[in-house]
C-alpha cells in the first residue's frame, strides 16, 4: 500500500527522483543521496511499512525476501570484503523517514558500536 505523503513511496512512484540500482515486484534499491561510506545503498519494500516497528506476520515476507537481494547487489557492487546492513528504527536510533529501509554501506572498514 502507497503512502501519498510518504518520500520513498514516492520514490518508489517515479514521483521523485532516484539512483535506481535494483528492482523487483516487491523491492527497490536506490543509492542514499548522502553516502555515509564509498558505497551506500538503500533496500525498501515497495509496500509502504513505517519502519522496523511496522514488520507483522502479515508483511514480514518482504524482509525475508530483501535480505536475498541484499547479498546480490552487494556482490554486483563490489562488496567482497564485507558491508553493514542498518535500518534505524524510531529517535533514539535517528531514523528520519518513516518508511522501512535497509541501508548497506560498504567500501571501508568500519568501527562498532556505531555511534
Ligand atoms: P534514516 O535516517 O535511517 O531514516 O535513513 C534515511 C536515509 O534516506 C538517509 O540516509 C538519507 O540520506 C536518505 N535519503 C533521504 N532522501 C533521499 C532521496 N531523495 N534519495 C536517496 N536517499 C535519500
Ligand atoms: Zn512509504
């Protein structure tokens, strides 16, 4: 289902813009507009979900099937050495668009805890 005021509904539309690296009927992957690392990505179902919070039993085949994609695209992108997989849920965790992503950052070594 499409939220019309939603940005990655949006995106997802055509309505606005994106880096398009991946489709399928059920997900989209587009490069984040403020890479955090040489590669950055996002992976969001195309259904609107408002975030981690959102995942139900009803809707959870999504995930499922992102985290299969999310390897392939990764190894077309180069990422043999590793790579993060993130998804912000809420404040605390600075999620700032309330429609489920999963950012993958890659291309350099990364420190933990994340901050
Ligand atoms: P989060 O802050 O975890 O909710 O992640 C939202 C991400 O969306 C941020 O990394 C933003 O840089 C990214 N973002 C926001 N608008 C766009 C856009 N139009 N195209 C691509 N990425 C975007
Ligand atoms: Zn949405």
């Amino acid at each position: 289902m499409r939220d019309d005021n939603c940005l990655f509904c949006k995106i997802v539309g055509g309505d606005i813009p994106s880096n398009k690296l991946y489709e399928d009927e059920l997900c989209y992957a587009f490069y984040d507009i403020a890479p955090q690392a040489p590669t950055h990505f996002l992976v969001i179902p195309k259904t609107h979900i408002s975030g981690c919070n959102g995942v139900t039993e009803e809707n959870s085949a999504v995930v499922a099937h992102i985290f299969e994609v999310i390897p392939r695209i990764a190894a077309a992108e180069g990422l043999a050495g590793g790579y993060r997989v993130v998804s912000n849920c809420g404040a605390d965790a600075g999620q700032t668009v309330p429609h489920l992503h999963f950012h993958i950052l890659g291309g350099r070594a990364m420190g933990w805890p994340p901050g």
